[in-house]
C-alpha cells in the first residue's frame, strides 16, 4: 500500500512539474499572453500610421493644397509674385 501511495506521489509531482515548468506550462502561457498584448498594441500604432499615410496619399492625389504645401516645405518653392525672406539667427548669442 505504501508503494501505491508513493507512485501516486511521484506521478502527481511529474504532473505538477509538466503544468509549471514544461511545454505548455502556465509560464509560457503567460508569456503568451504578454506577446500578443504586445503585438496587438503594435498593430494598433501601426494601423493608425496607415490610416495618417491613406489620407496623406489621397491629398496628394485629389487636391493641389497639399501638393503645394509640400513644394513650399521640402523643396523651398514660393509663387510667382511672392517674395521670400529667410530670417537667420545670430549662433554666438545664449
């Protein structure tokens, strides 16, 4: 009888080690859990830098504003009739 009780020991502590520690543990469960919490936020940023992008490309294609915009900004373009003036601060100043 003490035999059957100490196999049943054993095989509960063999059962008990597989739940915490072994594939599919509760750890890595955890884990698990932590990883897609993480990816799900990534998406989230992601998905909301698609949607800024998708609304920046149909600017671009349906409307001069923008267009101009990004002629004035990135390439330094003005109008005819326009006259620009670059301020330039003095660099010895605090």
């Amino acid at each position: 009888m003490k035999w059957l009780a100490g196999l049943l020991v054993i095989m509960l502590a063999l059962l008990q080690h597989r739940l915490w520690f072994g594939e599919g543990s509760v750890q890595e469960m955890w884990r698990m859990q932590h990883d897609v919490q993480a990816q799900q936020e990534e998406n989230s940023r992601l998905a909301d830098r698609n949607r800024v992008l998708e609304a920046e490309v149909s600017d671009l294609k349906g409307g001069v504003a923008a267009i101009e915009e990004r002629a004035r900004n990135e390439l330094g373009m003005v109008k005819k009739g326009e006259t620009f003036y670059q301020i330039v601060g003095d660099n010895n100043k605090p």
